[in-house]
C-alpha cells in the first residue's frame, strides 16, 4: 500500500445559476478587473489515500464523490492522483 | 392516535417545536435520536429544521449518512409518511428520498421571514386537511432553499402533482418553478422549506401551519372509517 494525495474539484454544473460565483464576478469587476468574465465558485478537497496503485486510489476517490463528496443533482467533480 | 417520531441529528433546533405541533394535533409524538436504529413503531417520521452537523459539505449531506436514516429509508419505501421542515427536506433530498437538491439562496443572504405560499396539492398525509389553491404565510429560515431539479424531473413533478407548495408573489430564494415543497412518487413522502411548525397557535402568529400535524390524525381517521365502511359494506342498506 502506498500513500496518494487525491485533490478533488467539486463544481457547481454549468447550467445551474451560482450566485456566488456571480457576487465574486460582480466585486472584481468592482475593483477594475474589467477582463474578468465568468466566474464560478465550487469546492476543492485534498485527500490522503492508501491504495495499491494510483488507478485505485483514484477508483477509491471517484467512489468517494459519487457517495457523498459531491452531489449527483447540482455538482461536477474532477479528481487528480499524485504521490504522496 | 399516530405515532410520530421526530428525529434529532447534532444541530437540529427545530425538534422541540415539531414536537409539541405533533402533540397538540393530538399525536403520540417523540424522540428519536439520529444514532438509534429503531423508530419505535412510528406510524410517521418527521426530521426536524435546524443544521445537522452544522450544514458541512453541503445542507443534509453528512446526516443523510446517520444510523437512523436506514430506518427511515425503509419506513418510506414501505409507504410510510415521512416529512423533512427545512433541513429536514434538505436530508430527504440528500438521501434521494425526494427529487432535486436544495441550493443557496439566489440572493446569497439567510432569510428569516413570513412568505406566502399556495398549497397545490391536498392528496398528500401533511396536506389533506387543507384546501386545494388556499394560501397560507407561514415563516421561512434558510440559506439553502433554492428548489433545483433538471429539466425532466421538473416537468415529471409538475405532470403528476407533485409540488406541494409553491411561494406566491415573491419567490425569495430563487427556486425553480417557485417551488416550497414537493412529494415524492407515492406521495408518502413530503418536503417543505417554509416552517409550519412555527404557526400553529394564535400567540405566536398564526396558526396556517397546524393542519399539517392535523392532517396526520385526519388521515388516520379517514382511513379507519374506511376500514369500517368496508366491513360495513357485508350489510345491505348500508352506506
């Protein structure tokens, strides 16, 4: 068994409104970042798994989002698996 | 009498109120502690408003894993009456127990305050005391009531009657469709954000919200003057 740092990103899907990202959009353009288009806010976690290989630690990760870490309704997540 | 188990997870503070709104419709109502298994005979089972663990992750995602939820979960697919306030619906739809998820409030701000919202379907164990198209004010507080569903469960919730309550007027948290609460398939599960457990005597405002409790013993009236209308069928004459 060999440690892995699992870093998850958990985003808001595409066509949900997220206001939050839409607040922080607003305040940078405030601030003169006129460039700033799109901006959405999610989640990122970062784990530390025991697995056997990194595709298991990553079968380990994904099983892990679809229980509980992100939800199926609202969120989108990416996973990234490196050694520890 | 019902049996109405009202459930507490770590953070919930609506447990107390729900309670006594159980009682004073007349229910055998009590506890049930997260951590237990057992729902003691519940002929009902209600989860209470308040934070469960203190909305981590997301509003209902760490609770929605406590012990008692297998029970629960169980109980509804038996065709039990279960009812999520607030939380409550937000476990509910966590577990996948009702359809949709609850999102931050479009406007961001917690809202504690009055709404008005219509009840859009009576055929439900929290609703059949009331009137189809009555509107009632009935207090919101939440951060995280912003009904969402895809486009096909939406139109599925709208094409059976399953939007229970729907805000009038103003829609302060941005939901789809103006959506307060839904019901699932069976119509034996139900979730509402608004809270009707905070209006059901004159002292505290209003009492729009006592007919959800009352329903409860109404349903289980009904239904035993159906049992009796059933072995009084043998009888010519009667009925």
């Amino acid at each position: 068994m060999v440690a892995y740092r699992v870093e998850i990103r958990v985003m808001p899907r595409a066509a949900l409104l997220d206001p939050q990202g839409q607040a922080v959009g607003h305040a940078l353009h405030a601030l003169g970042f006129a460039d700033v288009g799109d901006v959405r806010v999610g989640k990122h976690l970062v784990l530390r798994v025991e697995a056997p290989t990194p595709d298991a630690a990553a079968t380990r990760a994904r099983a892990m989002c679809d229980r509980l870490l992100a939800n199926p309704v609202t969120e989108d997540y990416e996973l990234q698996v490196e050694s520890a | 009498m019902r049996r109405v188990a009202v459930v507490r997870f770590p953070g919930s503070n609506c447990d107390a109120d729900t309670l006594d709104a159980a009682r004073d419709a007349g229910s055998d109502a009590y506890y049930v502690w997260h951590r237990d298994r057992d729902l003691q005979q519940a002929d009902v089972v209600i989860l209470p408003g308040g934070f469960s663990y203190g909305d981590y992750l997301r509003s209902g995602a760490i609770a929605r894993f406590s012990p008692v939820m297998a029970a629960v979960t169980a109980h509804a697919r038996a065709g039990g009456a279960v009812l999520g306030i607030c939380n409550g619906f937000q476990i509910l739809g966590e577990a996948g127990l009702l359809a949709g998820a609850l999102m931050r409030n479009a406007g961001l701000r917690f809202l504690s305050r009055p709404v008005r919202i219509r009840v859009e379907a009576v055929d439900t164990p929290f609703t059949l005391a009331y009137r189809r198209g009555e509107e009632l004010v009935l207090p919101i507080a939440h951060g995280d009531g912003r009904f969402v569903a895809d486009e096909r469960t939406t139109a599925e919730l709208e094409a059976e009657g399953r939007v229970v309550w729907r805000y009038v007027g103003d829609n302060p948290n941005g939901s789809t469709r103006e959506i307060a609460g839904i019901c699932s398939a069976g119509r034996n599960v139900v979730g509402i954000m608004p809270h009707p457990e905070r209006r059901t005597v004159p002292a505290v405002g209003g009492t729009d919200g006592a007919r959800v409790f009352l329903s409860l013993e109404a349903a289980h009236a009904t239904q035993h003057a159906g049992d009796v209308r059933a072995v009084g069928g043998h009888h010519p004459g009667l009925c």
